[in-house]
C-alpha cells in the first residue's frame, strides 16, 4: 500500500495573528509562555493523554480519538472497530473525539488517514484488552456490515450540537472587522462609535479588530459602526482572468522552492524520434469547501487556561496555534471539536478559534464566534488552481514517452499509473493569488483530470476504443479491475449513444474507475448517468462507503462543471450560495456503484479518492457528445 | 415581545431588523434551526411558520409573531420520532447532519400537503436545500419511504 505523501498545502498557511503580548491584557500570563516556540513538526509528538480504552464497571467501554468527525464517518467506523475486537454490542461503545485534554494525538484528520492508522490503532488496543490478536477479516462479526451513523438519533431531532451551536453561561457573540479586499492593511480604525452602543466590548490589538455582544445582531452593528471610517491601504492583485498567465509567469524553477522532478529514460529522445506525438494543456480553477457549517468557535478563559470549542479537522495544531498566539503553555489551552458541519479538507485552521479567545479574552465572558458565508467564502482557503503542460509519444496504442508537468496543482498522484518506457513528471511552485489548502482529494483530482483527459486524446490519436486503450497500457491489476467493473456495470461495449466518457485513477491507496453519460441542455452539459467501481482493501462499513462514494461524485459534480472562484481587484465575484453554484438534488443523476470488497487487503480511506475520477470521466464523454476537447475545470464548452 | 414555538408562548427580545434565525437560537436556545448562509440560499435554517416552510435568515423576528412556528426540536411528538425523521433514520440520510434538520422540515411540510407525492415533487421541494456532503441520494430514498415508497435512492 501506499504510504501517506504529506501535501504541501495541507498545513501551509497558518492564520496571521500576532498578538501585542506587551498589552495590559496580557501581563497576567507573562511568565507562563515556555513552550510557545514548539515547531509545527514537533506537534505529533505532542500528545494529548495516553489513554485509549476504559472498559467500566458496567461494561460500557470509552473509547479515545484525536480524529474529528465531520461527516466521513470516523466516529461510527472507530466505535465498529472497539466493538469488533472487544466482543461487545455497538451500543456499549462511547467514543471521545478530539479533546485535546482527553483523547491521544492521533494526528489531523486529513490524508483519508483515519481508517488505515487510527481504526488499527483502535483495534489493537482493544484487543489487547481482551489479551488477543486483532480480528481476521474472514471472522469480523461488526466490521464489514453495514452500520449507520451512530448518533443518527440526535441529528435528526436537532438535539446535536455542532460547534455553532455550544453555548456557555454569560456568553456573548462576536464579529471580527474584515479587510474589504485581499492584501489590504488597516491603516486606522476608531473603535469609539462601537463602545458608545450598549454592552458592547470591542477590541483592536494589531491588526485584529473586532467586537462582542450579548447578541450577533449588536456585535455585527457594533463592527459596523467601526467599518463606516475604517481606512485601508491596498495593492493590486491579479484577476482570475490572469490566473493561468499569472502562475506560469511565477513559476519557481529554481531557488527557495525548487520544481519536483522525477525521469525515467530519455523523455526528449523519444519524443523528438516518435512518429506521433500529442500535446495539450489543462486548467483547474480554485474551488472553495464550502461546508454548510462556517468555521465556528467558542472560547473561555479561566485565569490563565483557555478552553475553546470548535470546527477543526486539527484540534492539536489548533491548540498549538492558540498557545502560540497568547503566549500560553500548551498545556494551558484545550481544544474540544464536536462533531462538526463539514470539512472536506478546507478546516485544518484555527483562525475562528484564535479570534473568539482574543474577544472573550477582551470581554472576559465566553464568546461565540461564527463566521458568515461571505467570510468562509472569502478569508477560508482554496482547493489550488492549476496549469498542465502534457506531451506524450505513441507507437500504434503504446504509450512510449510522457512528459507531465503541472504548476502549482500540488504533487500528490502526479504519477502516471500507465506503463511508459520514457516519462518525465514536474511539478512546479508558483505564486498562488489566493490563499490555498488542502481539499478532499486535492491534487490526486487535478493531476487526475489533465492525465484521463489527455489518455482519452491519446486513445483518439491512437484510433483505439479509450477503456481498450487504458486496458492496453495498465499493468496494476487493481486499477485494471475497477476499470473493468465499471465499464461492465455502465455496459461500456455496448453503448452507442453519444456522450460516453470514462476515467480512472489511484491515490491514497484506493482505486476508482468511472463511467459518465452526458448531454447537452441549453448550452450546458448535463450529467445524465454515472458509474463509479471503487475498491479501498476490505470493507470496513459498507453503508458509510456507499455514502462517501455517492457523496464524492455529487460533490465532484461541482467541480466539474460549475464551481470555480472568480475574483478582482481583491474580491470575490462569486463568493455567495446565489453566485456559486454547487449540486443540488436535481442536479443528481442515476447512480451505478459497485464496490469491491478486498478482505485480503488491509482497509485504505475512502472519503477522498472517489472525487479523483468524476471530473475526467465527464470531461471525456462531453468531448464524445460535442466533437470539442474540454480542457478545463470545470468544463467550459465552446 | 412574544413567539409561539413548538406550542409553546416565549419571550424574546425586540431589535428591528432582527432574523427570526438569531432569535431563536441566541434568545431560546433553540439550535436546531442552523445558519447556513443569511441570505436564504441553503435552506439550513428552514423552520415552519404555520405549517409552511421558510428560511429564517432572512425572516425578520417580527413576520413570526402571532404565527405558529415549528423548529426541529418540536417535530417529535412525546418522544416518537416523526415519519420523515425515522425515514431519515432508517435510509441512514447523513453525513455531517448540519443540512438534516432543514431537509427534514422541508419534507415534513410536502408531506402534508401532498401525501404521496411524485419525484418531481419530492425534488422541486428539496432543491433549495443544499447539503454539501452531497448525500442527496439518500435524502430522496429518506423522504420517499416516509411516503410509503420503500423504492431507495438514486441507484441503478
């Protein structure tokens, strides 16, 4: 299997805060800020308590995580895991998530790690409770069924309570003055109007400003008030129209961030001896997460101890990042994430957190902090955008060279699964406009994209049949049966229609394959069928699969055809749910999905890589509806 | 001044301009009813006012009064779960859940007014409500069992 390749965005952009610890607000921690300068690698060792498993008196067992629950299932597949091994009924499995103060540090929830690291760690501590070996899959009596979510009960009553919704005796709300474009700096802010309304309590300290109150509604009018005769410097800043221009221009080729190079043969050789030789170039625009819940949070302090409650997939880096910013111990600060309104990669900071501890700090009172659309839209940030530059060489329906360099979409998955005597793949650093981070499937989606677009070219040039033409040039057996899977299931052979396309790939140690029919509505494609064979080792909870599965391609139907972040003169054109479009239920086409369940393998994630193969697969059968090769994402037609 | 929510007489605090939204979460505690986007675009924040539902975001406190308003905490009668919520339930219609308390309320209401309604009707209902786990699938199996129709989701 293949081991975790850390993404660079995953943890690149840090919130900005420097706090002033020389302000009178402070003088009663100074002296308490030992272990502030901790290094970010120093984080996993970090760990919060040892403690994995407590069995009690009447049998119910507690079970410890650092991972979050955000809706990809940990929480039910890890209380599976305690259940299988101990030999006890699901119902007796009480799972702590992500309490910095309780729960060992089992790293971020990112990287699709969960399944493959923590449910074995779970797994083996349980068993070893039970003083045996983990559970062969051929015997597992919990694992490997079908389990639905197991606090299904309080979501649907309402009586679950997502960060946004905790609340502290005394607490007030609060609201943060945002720059009105990117690269502004304040330059003055008077926070007198907002201290003349009633109970309010507003703060500047660098350049955070912001205000509390015992509703949302004051403390937006207080912030408000302060907005009216703010003064902002501002700098230019590129368009999404120059966005493509904009990164190759900055592309770094040497120097502080060198491009990462990996050859095998002589790529130029092949190519400039081969007979016939295909070249194209592919964009990805920015997308935004956009999870239903914003970021959320609410801090209190008591004394020199910070507790803060909210939506991170990073409760340690959080608690790290709230240390550092007041200058406490980490010890002194603890980081409690319920499980929360979404993720997909887009919440591994803690800015939400740091800005409600700096307002209840101010008011002495616990705050509550929730961003709105327009800031998680705005100041949260991107998956990152992309260039791809792509030639290859054929011989019949070999491929015999391939050069693949992508600028600024990230390196994960950028290798090409396809056999090749000669292949060069780049990935080059560039300056990014926006503000990036990590994305379910992030660059495993991009690299997939330009790679199963430009297969399809290659199977064009090659005359051949593109599922023949993959199968002709792939060699790991399980990327060849997803492929095979899905095309039987979409009965690829005997399609005559128009508007088939089909993609495949590998990433995180899953293998998906899909199968996409399209037509044209209005001048705009529109997904009529799909398909998807997925195969992630065995099968920990069939249901939760089926649903990342499903999940992965609706929301992948976004990103292929309509969401894409425009943006000028520092703003967003599109930051809203009215202007950004994102799938809805109409917009869900027939699903096939088979699932290949590999109880010889050990279990891989699957929250992320499904979304790796939808975007190529529409693409692809949106060339064979229109004649016309898409080489964007999202699809643009004409 | 006073609501009525969930059958019940409250008190809440007057400030023009107001959403019915805030009201209810910061003055009752009511946290069921979510923020999804202010602008009326996601339908997180669906309550029923007398029966119909609306988004709260952007409903002023004011258009509520003397009206009947049902969140997703009065759903549930003496502890039994309402039809669509035990569909949502039993078709296992989640994933983070911060959508469901909309989608549930929004079905709620289709189902009273039209008590086996078509999937055309199911979806012109539900497409202003976004969930952005995109576990659409399941929501339609959800709201098409508590009709009666125990056909599934979108699956071929």
């Amino acid at each position: 299997m293949a081991e975790f390749e850390p993404e660079r965005y995953e943890l690149r952009e840090p919130p900005a805060y420097q706090f002033d610890p020389g302000r009178r607000e402070f003088l009663f921690i100074a002296g308490s800020g030992l272990l502030i300068c901790l290094a970010a690698g120093d984080a996993e060792a970090q760990t919060g308590r040892g403690t994995r498993l407590q069995i009690a008196d009447d049998g119910v067992v507690t079970v410890f995580t650092g991972k979050v629950e955000v809706g990809q299932g940990s929480r039910t597949q890890i209380a599976m895991a305690a259940a299988e091994e101990l030999g006890v009924p699901l119902e007796k499995i009480r799972v702590v998530m992500a309490d910095t103060s309780l729960v060992p540090n089992d790293g971020i929830t990112a990287g699709s790690r969960t399944t493959p690291s923590t449910v074995p760690a779970v797994r083996k501590a349980a068993a070893a409770a039970r003083n045996r070996d983990v559970t062969d899959a051929r015997d597992w009596r919990v694992l490997g069924k079908a389990q639905h979510h197991v606090q299904g009960r309080a979501i649907v009553t309402g009586a679950h309570e997502f960060p946004s919704d905790i609340r502290r005796p005394g607490m007030l709300y609060g609201c943060v003055l945002r720059a009105p474009a990117y690269g502004s700096t304040l330059i003055e802010a008077d926070l007198a109007p907002a201290k003349k309304l009633a109970d309010v309590v507003a703060v500047r300290d660098g350049a955070f400003v912001g205000c509390a109150a015992p509703t949302s509604f004051a403390a937006r009018k207080a912030v408000e008030a302060i907005a009216a005769s703010a003064r902002w410097k501002t700098e230019a800043h590129p368009s999404s129209r120059q966005l493509f221009d904009h990164l190759k221009r900055t592309a770094i080729t040497e120097g502080g961030r060198p491009p990462r190079i990996q050859t095998k043969g002589s790529v130029d050789q092949v190519l400039a001896q081969s007979g016939k030789r295909v070249k194209a170039a592919y964009q990805v625009s920015y997308i935004q997460h956009a999870p239903m819940e914003p970021r959320a949070a609410v801090a209190e302090w008591d004394g020199g101890s910070l507790t803060v409650w909210t939506g991170t997939q990073n409760p340690f880096g959080v608690r790290d990042q709230l240390a550092q910013a007041f200058q406490l111990g980490n010890d002194r600060v603890r980081v409690i994430v319920p499980d929360s309104g979404g993720g997909f990669g887009g919440k591994h900071t803690g800015e939400v957190a740091i800005e409600a501890a700096r307002l209840a700090k101010q008011a002495a009172k616990p705050v509550s902090l929730r961003w709105t659309r327009a800031e998680e839209f705005m100041w949260a940030y991107f998956r990152p955008a992309g260039l791809f530059e792509v030639e290859a060489a054929l011989e019949g329906s070999l491929i015999t060279a391939w050069d693949f360099t992508n600028y600024n979409a990230g390196a994960a998955a950028i290798e090409s699964p396809y056999k090749t005597a000669a292949t060069r793949t780049r990935f080059l650093y560039c300056n990014s406009p926006l503000r990036e981070g990590s994305y379910r499937g992030i660059a495993a989606t991009a690299n997939t994209f330009a790679r199963e677009c430009f297969i399809d070219e290659l199977a064009q040039a090659a005359s051949a049949d593109p599922l023949e033409f993959r199968l002709a040039n792939l060699e790991n057996p399980r990327l060849r049966d997803v492929l095979t899977a899905a095309a039987k299931k979409f009965r690829w052979n005997e399609r005559k229609e128009k508007g088939i396309g089909l993609a495949c790939g590998t990433e995180k140690g899953s293998y998906v394959a899909a199968c996409a029919r399209v037509e044209i509505e209005n001048g705009a494609p529109r997904v009529r069928e799909f398909c998807m064979a997925y195969e992630c080792g065995g099968i920990l909870n069939p249901s939760n699969l089926k649903a990342q599965v499903e999940g992965s391609i609706i929301q992948g139907l976004g990103g292929a055809l309509t969401e894409e972040i425009q943006f000028e003169g520092g703003r967003l054109l599109n930051g809203s749910f009215a202007k950004y479009r994102m799938p809805r239920l109409r917009d869900v086409p027939p699903l096939g999905i088979v699932l290949l369940d590999r109880r010889d393998l050990p279990p891989a994630g699957a929250g992320e890589t499904p979304i790796i193969a939808v975007a190529p697969a529409i693409a692809n059968a949106v060339f064979h509806a229109t004649g016309k090769r898409p080489r964007s994402m999202p699809v643009r037609l004409g | 001044m006073k609501l009525r929510v969930n059958g019940k007489e409250q008190t809440v605090r007057e400030q023009p301009g107001r959403s019915l939204l805030e009201t209810l979460r910061e003055d009752l505690g009511i946290m069921g009813v979510k923020y999804g986007c202010g602008e009326g675009q996601c339908r997180a924040c669906t309550v029923l006012l007398d029966g119909k539902p609306v988004t709260s975001c952007v409903t002023p406190v004011k258009a509520a009064a003397g009206r009947e308003i049902t969140t997703i905490e009065g759903l549930a009668r003496d502890g039994e779960l309402h039809p669509v919520q035990q569909a949502f339930l039993d078709e296992g219609a989640m994933q983070c859940g911060y959508c469901v308390p909309g989608m549930i309320l929004t079905a709620a209401a289709l189902l009273k007014r039209v008590r086996r309604p078509t999937d055309a009707q199911i979806i012109s209902a539900l497409n202003g409500n976004l969930c952005r786990c995109c576990g659409y699938p399941r929501i339609l199996a959800a709201v098409r069992r508590a009709a009666g129709d125990h056909t599934g989701g979108i699956d071929g």
